[in-house]
C-alpha cells in the first residue's frame, strides 16, 4: 500500500462558482416561469377566441333580407366573414377570405353568388362550392341561427 498521496481532480468550491451556479439556476427560474407564463396566456386567448364563437355565438344582424349581404367577422375580429340572404330567405355565411389567395369575397346579388375580384373566382354562398376560378377547394360556412332579437353566427369556420 503506497502512502504517496494521489492526485486530485476535484476541483475546489471558490465563491464565484458557487455564486455562478446560483446565478444560473436563477435564470433557468426565471425562464422556466416565463414559459409559463406566456403558455398560459396563449392557452388563455385560444380559449377565449373559441368562447367568442361558443354555443352563445355573435349576434351579426337583426334580420337578412334576401338579397342582401352582411359583412361580420367571426370567431374572432380579424376573421372575415360574409353572410348573405338567399333568394327563399334563408341567411347563409362563409369565411369571406378567397381560399386562392386570401382575397375578400364580393356578394353579387344579381348572380347570387360570391364572386373574387383577384382572379375571377366564384363560390356557392349556401355551400361555400368553387364554382369557377382557381381557388382550390371552398370556402369555409359558418352557422347561423335565427333567434327572437336576430341572426347569429354560433359555428365555425368549417
Ligand atoms: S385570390 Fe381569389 S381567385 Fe385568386
């Protein structure tokens, strides 16, 4: 058994590593609960943007004559949408956003359809159908309801 002393490899605790480390795991706090934090607030406006569009829905008129067309947006303030009364006086409406190239939808009451000025795309406003045009498939409906005080969108885009 030797008696010479090995050597080490540890390496000895100064006050600035250990104030190092400490500062460290501070930061790994303070981003771990950042992350949090923001996730919450994400999951918070998902929730509320889905509570916007739930089973009360958003009034958009109090009635839709046929032939006539009501700019609303729905589920939230920056999805626009489009509904329209059809000739039997039935209110229909769709996302109002081309699905060519996001172009805003125009209501043509003499054709009854809804018509993209970009590139001559046309849709069916009762079933959101390309009915001419290069869009690539429909544009999304939205429910409505008819209630006692109005016309509400409750569902939707699908
Ligand atoms: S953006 Fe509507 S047809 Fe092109």
């Amino acid at each position: 058994m030797s008696t010479e002393a090995r050597p080490t490899h540890r390496v000895p605790h100064t006050q600035d590593s250990v104030s190092g480390r400490r500062d460290f795991l501070r930061l790994l706090v303070m981003v771990s609960g950042g992350l949090v934090l923001s996730t919450g607030a994400v999951a918070a406006g998902v929730f509320r943007r889905h509570a916007t569009g739930g089973n009360r829905g958003k009034r958009i008129a109090s009635s839709i004559a046929p032939g006539e067309a009501v700019p609303f947006s729905y589920p939230g303030s920056d999805d626009p949408a489009i509904a329209v009364g059809l000739a039997d006086g039935t209110p229909v409406a769709v996302s109002s956003v081309c699905t060519h190239l996001g172009c805003a939808l125009l209501w043509k009451k003499d054709s009854g359809q809804l018509e993209c000025p970009c590139h001559e795309g046309v849709f069916d406003p009762r079933s959101g159908r390309v009915l001419a045009g290069p869009p690539p498939r429909p544009v999304a409906r939205i429910r409505l309801e008819k209630r006692d005080d109005g016309i509400y969108a409750v569902e939707g885009p699908a």
